[in-house]
C-alpha cells in the first residue's frame, strides 16, 4: 500500500511548537551559543522545528523556521538534525 507523503504545510500546528512561560520566565540569556541559520540553504523540512525541546523554532508565515530567542537555550539539538547543514551554532556576544 503506498501513500503520498505529506508535507509539513499538511500537518496541523501544535501546541508543542510554541514556547511557554514557566516558572523561569524566559530563559534565552542562559545561552552561550546561538543557532544561525543560513536560509538560502535551508530546505524547510522543519526537522529543527520538530526536535526543538523547548519548542523555541516557530514557522514564520512561508512555512520557514525562526527561532524565538527569549526562550532558545542554545542547546545545538536543531544543529544535530538539519540533514543539510543549515544551522551553525555561534558564540553570544
């Protein structure tokens, strides 16, 4: 039995996807390194999105990721999945 994939557009939002506010608050300035990413590369599989533990990577209005700054913790998860290389983790300034 084959079936179409579907793409990430066809999947509903989640409630995991986006950040929330513990008992911490925000927690971004606990970071030393930052993800950048280099969107020309980027193939907007979301893979990032997915594996994001803190649900900091959103979908911006083409479907993209973003990060959410206020809450990313720098912990290099989203580095690890993209499967082009995409995302490099830089130092805080």
């Amino acid at each position: 039995m084959s079936r179409e994939p579907k793409t990430m557009k066809d999947l509903p939002p989640t409630p995991l996807s986006r950040p929330k506010t513990g008992s911490a608050g925000e927690t971004g300035f606990w970071r030393t390194f930052r993800p950048v990413f280099d969107m020309p590369r980027c193939t907007g599989c979301l893979l990032c999105w997915i594996y994001c533990p803190e649900g900091c990577i959103e979908r911006d209005e083409e479907d993209m990721p973003k990060v959410d700054f206020k809450y990313c913790k720098g912990c290099g998860v989203c580095v690890n999945e993209c499967p082009v290389d995409a995302i490099k983790m830089e130092r805080e300034v």
